[in-house]
C-alpha cells in the first residue's frame, strides 16, 4: 500500500516539473523577442547603398553614403 503512494507522488511531481518546466520556456520565449527600432534609411544616389537617413551626405533631393560618392555626381560642388 505504501509503495502505491510513493508512486503516485513521483508522479505528481514528476508532473510538476514538467509543467514548470513548459511555463519557464514560455517566459523565455516572449522575453526573448528583439525589438528592432525602425529606421528611415535612403538610397545613395551614386552606388546604390541604403544608409540611415542621419549618416547620409544630401544635395537636393539625392542622398549620398560618402562625400566622395556626392562629388563624383555633382563635380561643380565642393562641400
């Protein structure tokens, strides 16, 4: 009869674990998540590149990723 309620407790908490065990990887899971900061982010006019709009080098309506690459496209310019 003992032995009866010895198993039946493994089981109990055998089933304890495991479903504390599901609650902690579910925590880890949704705290786990990156939260990416969105971006305004420009095309240079010359090769192409995509750059945040604050890193980037402007003449009129065009972007530019260096100030090479905004010479290279207006040479009448010295910026």
């Amino acid at each position: 009869m003992g032995l009866r309620y010895l198993f039946l407790g493994l089981a109990v908490w055998g089933l304890y674990l495991i479903i504390r065990h599901l609650i902690r990887q579910k925590k880890l899971q949704n705290s786990a998540k990156p939260r990416t900061k969105a971006v305004n982010s420009v095309q240079c006019a010359h090769c192409g590149l995509h750059l945040p709009r604050e890193e980037a080098l402007s003449h009129g309506e065009a972007y530019y990723c260096s100030k090479a690459h905004l010479l290279a496209d207006n040479p009448d310019e010295d910026t």
